[in-house]
C-alpha cells in the first residue's frame, strides 16, 4: 500500500489542506490520505493553539466527503511534543511494514526539512513530497547539500493547486469579524461559529 500522511496543527484545517492532499494521492496514486493532527509540535511549543479536542473535530469534519481520507488521533494520544519520526515508527506497526509512506508537506516546511528531528533517519524510513505552487518553484539545492544523493531519492516535488489560504489568516479574520467562507469547509465554518472559536 501507498499512504499519504498530512500532518499539522490545522488551527483550523482549511481548504488549501485539502488540495494538497488531494493532488498528492492522485500524482502518487496513493491508496489513502491520512490526516494526523499534531497534539504538541515542537515548532510551535511557545504558541497558543485551540484545544485538541477542537482541532480533532474540524479535521473529522473536513475530511468526510472524502472516502480516502482519514483521520488518525495517534499524536494527540502520544505525551510530549509530536515528532513525526515517532508517528512514521507507529504507522510501520500498525501497517505490519506493508506499506510505502508519503509525507506531505508544504514548500516551507521542505526548506525547514534539515532541521526536523533526526531527519537523516526520517527520509530514510517514508518519501517526502513537496507541494509547489503554480510559478513558484521549490529550491531543493540547500536540502540536496544536507541529505545527499541517496536522501534525495526519498524527496519530491508536485504541483498543488495555487490557493492562498493560511490558518493564520483564518483566525485573524474570525477575530475581526471577517467571513471565512470558502476558505475551509463548510462543515468546519459552523463548527467554529458554533463553539465560538478563535474569538
């Protein structure tokens, strides 16, 4: 099997989250897409983000129009910060080894992609693969420098389509009073207005 891992704070999940996923099970023919919300991510450790609870929900919500999307609570039930190599370790398990992992991320998470824990190890055990939006090209040359060739086999890049949606600028509008429709699901926008969210 060939699964797709989308991980993140989704805080909230939006629209652009979904493309993403979308565009990279249909160019790597990916038999399903994992969502996997992270509990404590060690890059935003000083950062205040909803409750888990909340971000599990609108991530359920999201991806249930998608019959190969999934949902994995694994990291919010782990303690501690959430690595990804852990996550890649207990998917191994769960799989019995059966299967080829790709994880997807943004371009500015690649860039980011050295300074990840033990990274070297991580592109060893799963594919990364790189959304790249129309006219803007990923530069994986400072990567290449840090993973070497064999490392390099493991990461990729794919076009996503262009949208400009960021959680960021989601909670930003909420608290202004903006409307965010259109840039999440539908299901998740009355999820936030119901409990009040990001207020």
């Amino acid at each position: 099997m060939k699964i797709g891992i989308m991980g993140g704070t989704f805080d909230p999940i939006h629209l652009g989250h979904l493309a993403m996923a979308e565009s990279a099970r249909e160019i790597f023919d990916l038999d399903e897409v994992l969502f996997i919300p992270s509990s404590r991510p060690p890059h935003k450790a000083e950062k205040k983000i909803e409750t888990k609870a909340h971000r599990l929900m609108m991530t359920y919500l999201a991806v249930k129009s998608n019959k190969n999307f999934h949902v994995s609570p694994m990291e919010m039930l782990r303690e501690g910060f959430s690595y990804t190599l852990d996550t890649i370790d207990e998917l191994e398990r769960q799989y019995k080894h059966a299967a080829e992992f790709f994880f997807i991320i943004g371009s500015d998470s690649m860039a980011d992609l050295p300074t990840w824990h033990k990274s070297k190890e991580l592109v060893n055990k799963a594919h990364f693969v790189a959304a790249e939006r129309p006219g803007i090209e990923i530069n994986l040359e400072e990567v290449k420098k840090f993973f070497g060739d064999e490392g390099m086999e493991h990461i990729h890049k794919f076009i996503t389509p262009g949208l400009d949606i960021s959680s960021t600028d989601i909670r930003e509008r909420i608290k202004s009073g903006r409307s965010i429709k259109y840039l999440v699901p539908e299901a998740v926008e009355e999820y936030i207005l119901r409990e009040k969210l990001y207020r």
